[in-house]
C-alpha cells in the first residue's frame, strides 16, 4: 500500500490533521491499520519511537471524530487503553489531548461543528473528585493500569462503564506477558468480554517481544481467529557503548570508584541538552540525584520513582520535557515508551538484567522516528562488566530474552474468580468457559477448577475452625 493511500478509509478531517502535523504514516501504521480497520485482533511490534501507539489510536480517533462531527457521540466508553505504568497513562493522555484539539480547531476552521471527545486517566493517582466525575460523564477514551482495570470491573458503576467498550489497547504488552502481572490482567479481558455486548478489538503493542507467536497467543486468548501480527521487528539505530572507571573493578564498588561514575556523567551531561540516568533501585535514585545535584546544582537534577508522589512524579516528567533539568534519576518508572521530551542521552548505572530493559532504556534517547538512541551502561564491578559485555554483544546481534508466561497460577484464578462471583451470579460452567478462554489457563483441569471453588466456598481449615470462605456455592 503506498502512503498516499494508507489514509484513505480516514474522515477527511483526520487525514489533513495527520498530513500537517505527521506527513507520511510510517510502516507499522501502514501495516497496522488495515488490520485493525478490519476488526482482527493485531499485535504490533515494532521499535520504540516508530509510530505504533498512535496505529492503534488513529482508527479509533477517526470512528470517534465521525461519530462527533455526525452528532451521534453518546456518553459511552469507546477505547480502553491499558498501560503497565502509570506514567505512562499519564503520558498518554496528553498525546491524546493535544491530537483531538487540533483536530476539533481544524474542525472549527472548515466551519464544522464538533462536539467534544472526552479522555480521562483511572490509577491509583487519580482524585476522588476525578473519579466520580468520570463515572457521572463517562469519557470515551479511557486510559487506566491492569490493577485499576480489575477495580472498574468489580463495581457496579464503573462495570456499566466498561460495558460499551469497543476497543482494548495493551501497550508494552512485552512488560505484563512474563508474570502474574500478565496474567491477571488476561482474566480480567476475559470478563470485560463477557461484560460487553459485542467481543471488543484487542491492540496490542511492543518494541520487545520473543517468540511474538506466543505474545500474540497471549493477547487473543483460545478458542479464537488467529491475531494479525505486524513484525516491523526490534532493532534501530543505537549508539551504545561500556564506561569503565580507571580504578580497578573489584567485588564491590568503592567510593573512589562512584565518584568517578559521577563525575563522568557530568561531563556526559554537559555534552547533551538532557540525560536520564536509569538505576535499579529507589534508594540508590535518591543517593545518585543528591550526589550529582552537589556537582551541577539543585535545579538541574532530580530523581524519579514509584515511592514519589504523584505531584513530585509529574513535576519531575514535565520539568524534563521543558528543558528545565540537565539530568533525571530513574527507575524502572520511566523505562516503557513514555515521551519525555527531548532526551539525548541515556546512561544505565550497572547491568539491567535483561536485553529487552536495555533496549527500553536506552530507547529513551532519541525517542521519535528516525532518531539514533544514544546509551552509556557503566560497570561497577567485574561481576556486571561480564554481564554489560554479553548484553551488548546481544543487543548487537539482535538477540532478545525468551519470554515465560506463567501458566496457571492458582492464586491469580482464586482472586478473579471472587471478584467476577462479587459483581452476579454464575453458573460453574461459564465461569469454567471463561477462565479456559484466557490462554494461561487453557490447559485448566475441571478438577483443579472444583478444588479452588471448593477452598473458596468452604474456607481454610485452621487450629479455630474455618476462615476464609468468600463465597456461597449452591450444590443442588
């Protein structure tokens, strides 16, 4: 399909929109939207800053803008949007904002009335006020984690919400897949499925993913059409490379030796308009932030992690995006495909534990098509400098980690299953159905299923009578 042709099935206000601000569609739109256009649950993989997430959102923003600019917009939830950070929800749904006003003053400059397109945030950071107002004017654009999903689809109102659903988005599907996380979250499809009217479309996006057969097995569940996968595949252009301190590496890094980390990564930084530096615990963000703060200055550096409040955490992103900060101090909090503004430079303090978080980091730097993501990883000791080196090497030869999705895990099961009995009745037979639809449980016994519905129905035997029973079960 040529570019020129790739927008055609748009709303001709969407084209003109996306031809000023984007130009041509790059190639896993081209690739993506057919499928999805068609109604197929698609996987989409390809590298960080090419377009993917907004493959996914440009259809669904043109089904919307038609359905606004016709009057029949309702007060429905169309588009889920399921993301494994917070800041990324966040993210997010300003990249979705600003889109639709520029659609809408397009709009406005045709002389073409436009009723308004509503995006709102649901996470553990969101206010109150914020959530009884979505619930009041449900928005059509819902962007939310898989443990604030879980809670939608446990209340009432919220599950009215959910019902009309058309379209379910999983990005960094890669970061879910590989634990309870992932599966979890796979059951809670499962219910929203049974919740809506018609079987919602399910998105999903990652630049890191392996076997992506196995992903998208995931993502479509059993018993299914086969998912469209578009393989645009991992790799683009990467600058990177091992810093090594002149000090001797030993068991444990020295203090000598950090500080010679430090002080090489300000002369990085000076070098760079903005640097982000990712380590792997919260304590050692504070402790690199307040070190490099006593170099450069208090307003020039800041950390970034979970333990922040949602304040400081949006402060921190939206400093950084506007060039107020040389240099953020990271965790895993910012590693998935969030827009942080122009960031140049990325340096991971010891090993990340995994060529797919490397990948992710350091595709921080330089995050938009076309651009060469630029990383420095340092070694600490002689342990993480054999283990930097065959990262690298793996990276370079366009190796990735092999994926293990759990399967079956029985604690997961015992929680959803309480929480879909909470919300009506079932018979044991559906219920079965639908937890063998997920594909971690496809190979769940009957027997096994009888077993946790008995634990939960009778409790835990214990030294003062039974406890735990949460649910009745009606044997007749």
């Amino acid at each position: 399909m040529r570019n020129t042709d790739s927008l055609s099935w748009a709303h001709p206000l969407v084209q003109e929109w996306f031809q000023k601000k984007l130009g041509t569609p790059t190639e896993p739109q081209i690739q993506g939207w057919p499928e999805i256009l068609a109604g197929k649950t698609t996987l989409i993989s390809a590298p960080t800053g090419s377009g993917k997430t907004l493959a996914a959102f440009l259809a669904c923003i043109d089904q919307l803008v038609s359905q606004a600019l016709n009057h029949t917009l309702t007060h429905n939830t169309q588009v889920l949007y399921i993301s494994p950070l917070k800041a990324l929800s966040n993210d997010v749904h300003k990249n979705l904002t600003q889109p639709l006003q520029e659609i809408s003053e397009l709009a406005q400059e045709h002389q073409l009335t436009m009723e308004e397109i509503r995006v709102a945030v649901r996470t553990g950071d969101t206010l109150t006020k914020e959530r009884q107002a979505m619930l009041k004017k449900p928005p059509h654009i819902l962007v939310t984690t898989p443990e604030s999903f879980y809670i939608l689809l446990t209340a009432e109102k919220s599950r009215a919400m959910l019902s009309t659903v058309k379209t379910v988005i999983v990005d960094e599907i890669h970061a879910l897949a590989n634990d309870k996380r992932g599966t979890h979250l796979l059951l809670s499809l499962e219910r929203l499925e049974a919740l809506t009217q018609h079987p919602p479309i399910r998105i999903g996006l990652s630049a890191t993913q392996k076997p992506i057969e196995v992903v998208a097995e995931f993502l479509t569940g059993t018993q299914r059409k086969p998912p469209a996968i578009i393989n645009i595949g991992h790799a683009r252009h990467l600058d990177i490379a091992i810093e090594v301190p002149s000090s001797p590496l030993a068991p444990v890094a020295s203090n000598d030796m950090w500080d010679e980390i430090y002080n090489r990564i300000v002369a990085l930084s000076a070098a760079h308009r903005s640097t982000l530096v990712f380590v792997n615990t919260r304590r050692l963000a504070e402790r690199v932030a307040h070190r490099l703060a006593e170099r450069i200055g208090e307003e020039f550096v800041t950390a970034h992690h979970g333990s922040l409040s949602r304040k400081l955490r949006l402060h921190a992103e939206t400093r950084l995006k506007n060039g107020e900060l040389k240099i953020l101090v990271a965790t895993a909090s910012l590693e998935l495909g969030i827009d942080i503004g122009t960031v140049d430079l990325v340096c991971q303090l010891g090993s990340p534990r995994a060529i797919a978080v490397a990948l992710q980091r350091i595709g921080r730097a330089g995050h938009w098509h076309g651009a060469i993501s630029k990383g420095r990883i340092f070694a600490t000791t002689r342990d993480e400098l054999v283990e930097c080196a065959a990262l690298v090497y793996a990276i370079r030869t366009g190796d990735l980690d092999q994926l293990i999705i759990p399967k079956q895990p029985i604690d997961i099961l015992a929680q959803q299953i309480v929480a879909a009995v909470a919300t009506q009745e079932w018979q044991e037979d559906d219920l079965f159905a639908l937890c063998k639809r997920a594909y971690a449980y496809d190979d769940l016994s009957r027997e096994l299923f009888d077993n946790i519905l008995d634990m939960l129905a009778d409790g835990i035997a214990g030294s003062r009578g039974r406890y735990g029973a949460y649910l009745f079960r009606d044997r007749v």
